[in-house]
C-alpha cells in the first residue's frame, strides 16, 4: 500500500547555535510509511558519518525487504509482527554497517548513533529506538512519550537518585548507555501500537528534548497541528532561543487516513465504535 496521501511526513533539522557541524541525520519514505532520525556521536566526522550511514542503510534496507511482507504475520518466537522483525534486521545490518566503517577507519574509531524508526503499516506502528532520541505521540491535545531514553540519566531517575525535574539539571544529560555502531551487535528496543485518525507523532533528537519542556512541545503542535512545517520551524526556533547547544532534528507525522489493509475488520471496530 502506498501511504504517501495517507500520512504526510516533515523533518528539518537545524545545526543549532553552539556546534558547527551538524551530526543528526534525518531521512524518510512517505509512500513506504517509513520514518528514521539519527544523532551521530564520535571524533573528527564521526557522528555524521555514523548517523549518516545508519539513516541510508536502514531505508535502503526497509525498501527492499518491506513489499514482500505479509503485514498480517506474527513471529512465532517473539510475538511482534514481521513488520517489525524486518525494521530489527534494517536497525541489525545498519549496526554492522557502522561497525565494521568504524573499525576500518582510524579516524571515526568508536563512532556510533543513537536512532528511532518509525514505520507504519496497517493503522499500527513499529517503533523501535536506541540511546537517547525520542518518539512522542500527540493524540486527543495529550503528549505521550513512547519510548524511554538509554542513557545514565535514566537509570539515575529509575533508582531514585533524581526526579525528572531535577534531571533536566543535571550535568550527566547526553551520557547514553546504548548506541548502535559501537559493538558488534545492540539491541533496540521495539514496541507496537494502534494509530488513529488526527494523532501526531514526533521524532527528535535530544537538542529539542534538553531544552524545550514536554508541555511546551505540546502546546506548540496543538497550536500547528495542521501546518507540520511551521509546527517543527517553531520548535527549532524555541531550542535555539533557549540556547541552541545541540543539534536539533524534528520530524512530524500526521496521520490524516484510515491506512488499515484489513478492511472488514476496519469497518466493525468503526461500527463497534459508533
């Protein structure tokens, strides 16, 4: 199915005030429904190079494997959808990709990405994410954030040592525990959930996320939830206003179309839901 007039999709990213080069990484497919943000890390061009090759490699992979999959199948062993094993084998093959670049070349030694991959297929998402770069749904005027961070700070605010008012504070804020590229095999962390008409779903690196509150992300997309551009423009501006430090990528996905390829089923829960 091609759900490029079904879900529109917008991505800038910004350099920032403080860095001068920018090594977030954003790149999509509106007719697959694919969405992926990277935040390189490492010396010299490392980050770029890292965030660059995951963001290329994961859709070139999506591209290739995701047509021939039955959206309606299950994993036996793990119970998610084959949507979202293949998004596993694209994040897998962009981690070996960035390894084994970085072993190769003395110069980006040790640079790896965080990431987050969005796909959506058949009214549902596979999200799956690594490090510290989130995904929010904005649904009914609420903000959820859909993944949880890797990072030192994280687990700092699970076993009690701060609140996470305190922890936007504190100085241990870009320490993350988990990367891709860094060893020869990572594991990201993957989730599914049901999509519905008007919800809004936002990708972005930590350079909006450190310096912009939830609530203000909030009211900024509820303001411009029918002008994506402006939406992540006014983002962009608010990071950069408050300091600009980081990079700062913002990717916005509106769903604006039923997109299930079950349509029987559809059309009860509709019914059901009348």
């Amino acid at each position: 199915m091609n759900l490029q007039h079904k879900i529109s999709i917008l991505g800038l990213t910004d350099v920032g005030i403080v860095r001068k080069k920018n090594e977030d990484t954003i790149g999509y497919d509106s007719a697959l429904g694919l969405v992926v943000l990277a935040d390189g890390m490492g010396g010299h061009r490392g980050g770029e190079v890292a965030s660059s090759l995951t963001v290329e490699s994961i859709i070139d992979t999506m591209q290739k494997q995701l047509p021939a999959i039955d959206v309606h199948q299950t994993d036996s062993v793990s119970g998610f959808s084959l949507v979202s094993i293949c998004v596993q084998n694209a994040i897998d093959q962009a981690n070996d990709l960035v390894f084994k670049t970085s072993e190769a070349n003395p110069a980006n030694r040790g640079m790896g990405t965080t990431i987050v991959v969005l796909q959506f297929y058949n009214n549902t998402i596979s999200l799956a994410h690594i490090g510290d770069s989130r995904c929010y749904r904005f649904r009914a005027d609420t903000l959820d954030q859909l993944t949880r961070d890797h990072s030192l700070l994280q687990e700092l605010i699970d076993r009690g040592f701060y609140t996470p008012a305190e922890a936007r504070h504190s100085m241990n804020k870009n320490l993350v525990t988990r990367a891709l590229g860094i060893d020869p095999v990572v594991t990201p962390d993957i989730q599914e959930e049901i999509v519905l008409k008007n919800d809004i779903f936002l990708l972005c690196s930590d350079g909006l996320t450190d310096l912009v509150e939830d609530e203000d992300i909030c009211l900024t997309i509820k303001q411009f939830s029918d002008n994506l551009e402006e939406a992540a423009k006014q983002l962009i501006t608010k990071a950069n206003q408050k300091g600009g430090l980081d990079n700062i990528s913002v990717m916005l996905c509106r769903v604006d179309e039923d997109f299930s390829t079950n349509r029987s089923w559809h059309k009860k829960l509709a019914a059901w839901l009348d």
